[in-house]
C-alpha cells in the first residue's frame, strides 16, 4: 500500500515507523530538512522536503499512485489544502486529516467534509482525544493506563503492582485456578523497562506494571484482585482550562452521577471564556502551582487532580504539589516522552501522552476493514488490536492453542455472537468472532498476516 504522510514531527515520524515497519511503501514530506532527514536515516521511508500543499511536491512523493494520505503537519490550513490538492489532482482514495481547531468540529461547520467541498475522509482532534482519554483515566483512578474495545464490552487496564498486591508471587495459571470465574487476561508485562506477553507459569512482582484486558463489567473485580479497588470519583480539580479542561469538564457536567469540578486557569481571559461555557463547575483564575490558591480549592479533599495546560513542566510541578497537599490521584499531559520515567519518582499516578492518543486514533482508520480498533502502548512498545476473524482467515475454524501465534502475542478477549467468552487454548474461532489481541511490535505484521487484513484498508 502507497501512503503518504505530510508531517514529520513527532506524530508523523510514530505514525511512519508503524506503518513501514508493516512492508508498505511510505513517502514523508516535511519543509524542514533536518525532520525529513531524520525519518529516512531510522525508518525504512522515502523523503521528499518541501510544503505538503504544493502539488508538485505531493507529485514528488507519488501521489499518483498513493493510496492514502495522512495530512498530519503543525498547520490546520495547510493539513486541509493538501487533502483538497491529493483529492482534486491526485485522486487519492483515502485522505486524513489532523485538525486542532474546535470550530471545524462544531455540527454546523462539518458538512464542509464532503467530497464535493472539503474532501476529507476522517478529521482526527487531538485535544478531543485526549479528553476523552483523560475521562477513561478519571473513570478508572486506580490504573495507569484505560482503553475501551468491542463498543466498550471490554475494556484494557494498565496496573502498578505494589506490595500489598495479594497476588504477588503467583504463577498466573493459578490464578485462573482460583478466579475461574473472572473474565480477564493478564495479556503485558513491564519489568524492569521490559514489556513482554507472560506465559501461564510466570509471576508476578512488586513493581511490576501490567496490562489486563477484561470483560467491562468485571473490571472492578478485576482491580481488586490485583490490590487496586475502584474508587468512586466525587471531587475533581482541573488545572488548566483549555480546549482539554474545557471538554473535560463539561463532560464531567452531563455524568449522571454529580461530580464537583473546579476550574484553576492562569489567563484571565481564558478563565471567563471557561467561566461563561460551564453551568455547575467552579473556575478559579491564577496559577495551579500556587498553593494558597490550592487550598482555595480544596485540594486536600480532591479524589482527582487532572493537570491539562500547554506545558509539561507546569503539569508535572502542579501535580506533586497537589499530592503534597493531600490529593488522592493526579493525572499529568506530557507531551515529552523522555519526561515519562520521572512519574513514578515524582509521584504522579498516571499520564496523558497527547501525541501516543493521537496516533493511536489515525492508525485505528489507517486499518480499517476487518480491523476496527487500534491502541499503541507505550512509546510504540505494543499495540492492541480489536479485529474480526474473516472466513479465508488462517485463524477461522481453530482453536487459540493450534493456531501457533508468536510469543509476544496474547489474545485477550472473544466475542461470539454478541457476548464474551475468556479465550483459552481450547477456545475455535469462527468466522465473524471479534478478537482483542495484545502484540509486541516485532509481531504485529505476523498478527495481521493471520487476520489476513493487510490489504483491507478501506
């Protein structure tokens, strides 16, 4: 498959990586060499230098022949006229575009992303994204990391293991001996920097972060089990009232379970802008590191402080304050991957990697057909694939056991016929089941191979 990414920063080098690493052919187009550079010297890519709107650059980088374009550049204009151009010169299929700017996601605006219009196949938001991850991370306090598969029937959980874990030190075949009851997986294990597929003889430690994938109802027993009981959320502090804290919190509004939400926002401007959108939020102008304004807040009593703002040192300092102060959790937007390994020193509970959700969201309609989810773990270490098993699928009509996946894959949920079923060695799939698979990176490409969906884009 042809694609073209125009973008070369962090989003388009992620988003590049995981799609040349699948045997497609892929072009980057980016006006700073230095970026263009960089991609073609660690990733198997074509680069073309230049402005990704311009035709002849896009000609350059074979939009005759590609057959999807990821308009992924710093610049809504410019992601929106390379779409126009690739649609209106080119005839390329299938076009992406990421937009930042909230007014082009308001109803009355988006019937201009229509062929005849705007010819833009899918619009990816980033801070709409990452609202809704940072709602998934409030829902579940106690985990790291949360993401819904299967219409949210399943969902996959991120877990630090502690020492008061009850189930420390026990292969988890005997887990599944002593919870046979419990439909959930233990698919990742990170030890020690390493994230691996377990085996059912291995343990687990103090330290240890895992990934378990589990059936949505089940996902509090499951906490518990592991030492971490869901806590109900009741009072929240968002710091930071952006287009993120914004949404955030007016999707806190419309919870059926009432939620008291308070708003600190440094610019004034900002805060009434705030102020005026939100019905039963408190909003507080001045700076979230200040802890008279903390206390003003009631940080001490907060069952969640959510740190939102455009810049990652404010997020982090805000959030070790407000755990100095009392906090029970606090969640931190980092942009900067390096900052990742402080959290755990600076005890932060959990994080938001703007960029991570956002190629997540692209790569989820880059694989459309019989793939209909995609999450990336980590800094590209795993990805969870949500797939439907297809009659000429080598998986169709055998069992979990006979199928020979790789030793970094694990499938963690089936679904056949509409209702959940915890997949074992003995579990035969049929055409139509809907899996939720666990890869490492080296085993991705065997993974689609099996599902027989590499060719399936759209």
């Amino acid at each position: 498959m042809k694609i073209i990414i125009c973008g070369a920063g962090q989003v388009g080098w992620q988003i590049a990586r995981h799609l040349a690493g699948e045997a497609n052919d892929v072009s980057i187009v980016d006006n700073n060499a230095a970026l263009v550079r960089r991609a073609t010297d660690t990733l198997e890519v074509q680069g073309v230098v230049g402005f990704a709107s311009h035709p002849d650059v896009l000609e350059q980088a074979g939009a005759r022949e590609a057959d999807m374009i990821i308009a992924a550049t710093h610049s809504d204009e410019v992601n929106m006229v390379t779409c126009q151009v690739a649609h209106s010169v080119f005839n390329v299929t299938r076009k992406i575009a990421r937009l930042r700017a909230q007014s082009y996601l308001e109803p009355r605006y988006t019937e201009l992303f229509r062929r005849d219009h705007m010819p833009i196949d899918v619009v990816i938001n980033p801070e709409r994204e990452v609202s809704r991850a940072a709602l998934r991370r409030l829902a579940a306090p106690s985990t790291f990391d949360i993401q819904d598969f299967l219409d949210g029937s399943v969902r996959m959980a991120g877990i630090s293991l502690d020492a008061d874990c009850p189930v420390l030190n026990t292969p988890l075949r005997q887990l599944t001996e002593l919870f046979s009851s419990l439909r959930a997986i233990v698919v990742g294990v990170r030890r020690g920097g390493k994230l691996f597929a377990p085996e059912p003889g291995d343990q687990l430690f103090d330290g240890d972060q895992i990934y378990v994938v589990s059936e949505s109802s089940d996902l509090a027993r499951t906490l518990a089990i592991f030492g971490k009981p869901l806590a109900k959320q009741e009072r929240i502090v968002i710091v930071g009232a952006g287009n993120v804290g914004l949404g955030v919190a007016r999707a806190l509004e419309t919870q059926r379970d009432r939620v008291r939400v308070k708003v600190i926002e440094r610019d004034r401007a900002r805060a009434e802008v705030a102020a005026d959108a939100l019905e039963r939020t408190i909003v507080l102008h001045g700076d979230g590191m200040d802890s008279e304004l903390l206390t003003e807040a009631a940080i001490e009593s907060a069952d969640a402080v959510l740190a939102v703002t455009d810049d990652d040192k404010t997020n982090l300092l805000a959030c070790v304050r407000a755990k100095a102060m009392g906090s029970k959790m606090t969640i931190a937007l980092v942009n900067d991957p390096s900052l990742v390994p402080l959290m755990d020193h600076l005890g932060i509970d959990a994080h938001i990697n703007p960029r991570a959700t956002t190629v997540s969201s692209i790569l989820r309609h880059v694989r459309l057909g019989r793939v209909s989810s995609i999450y990336t773990i980590g800094d590209g270490e795993a990805e969870v694939i949500e797939a439907q098993v297809l009659s000429t699928s080598p998986l169709a009509g055998r069992t979990i056991g006979a199928i020979g996946f790789p030793e970094g894959a694990l499938v963690g949920a089936v679904k056949k016929n509409g209702e959940f079923v915890k997949p074992t060695g003995t579990t035969e799939l049929q055409e139509g089941d809907q899996l939720v698979i666990f890869a490492l990176r080296n085993d991705v490409p065997v993974i689609e191979r099996l599902l027989q969906v590499a060719v399936e884009y759209f």
